[in-house]
C-alpha cells in the first residue's frame, strides 16, 4: 500500500472508518478493474496533499465482499467520503483529480 494509505478490511473496517473522527476516503477497487487501476495514482497523490486534514483508505471488494454488499457497491471504482464515522457522500467511476479534490474541499469546509 502506498504511503498515507490504510489499507481496510472487514476485521479494521469499524476501528478505522466508522469508530474515526474526521473525515475519510475510502477507495473500494478490485484487483482485475481497469478504471480502478486507473485512479489509483490519483489516490496516492491526493493522500499526499492532504496529509494531516484526511484519513484515504482503500477496501478490495473481492476480499471483503460483506462491507461491499454492506454499502451496496454496485460498480468499482467507488469513492466513498466518511465524516465522524458516517457516510456523507460517493462517487463512482474514475473521475479526474480536480473533481475528487473539489469534494474534498466542499466536505473539509462543511
């Protein structure tokens, strides 16, 4: 995993994400996706630059399938933004850095 990056599973899912103060990332991809694959490197950039201001985790659907299910992944790659252990928003595709940065923005501020 790169650096900045937790890695999830089920067994660190509620210590890491839902039991966390702040506001979290959470990247669900699977090993065999394109697009996942795609983004990757944008989710390492933006786990660089926000350093400090955000907790960025990514979750292998394939290998946790129960929290995938549990937050009705329907397609990967999924972003998923957590404020104080609650889900406030989603993205899914691979979407450019500029969009995942203006979200980041808008949920640091709100």
């Amino acid at each position: 995993m790169a650096e900045g990056i937790v890695d999830v599973t089920t067994s660190s899912w509620d210590k890491e994400i839902t039991q966390n103060q702040g506001l979290v990332m959470v990247d669900f991809w699977a090993v065999w996706c394109g697009p996942c694959r795609m983004i990757a490197p944008t989710v390492e950039e933006l786990a660089k630059e926000y350093t400090g201001k955000i907790k960025v985790a990514k979750l292998n659907t394939d290998e946790n399938p129960d929290i995938a299910s549990r937050y009705k992944i329907m397609g990967i790659p999924t972003i998923i933004f957590f404020k104080d252990g609650a889900k406030v928003d989603q993205i899914v595709g691979a979407v450019p850095k500029p969009q995942l940065k203006a979200k980041i923005d808008s949920l640091l501020a709100s």
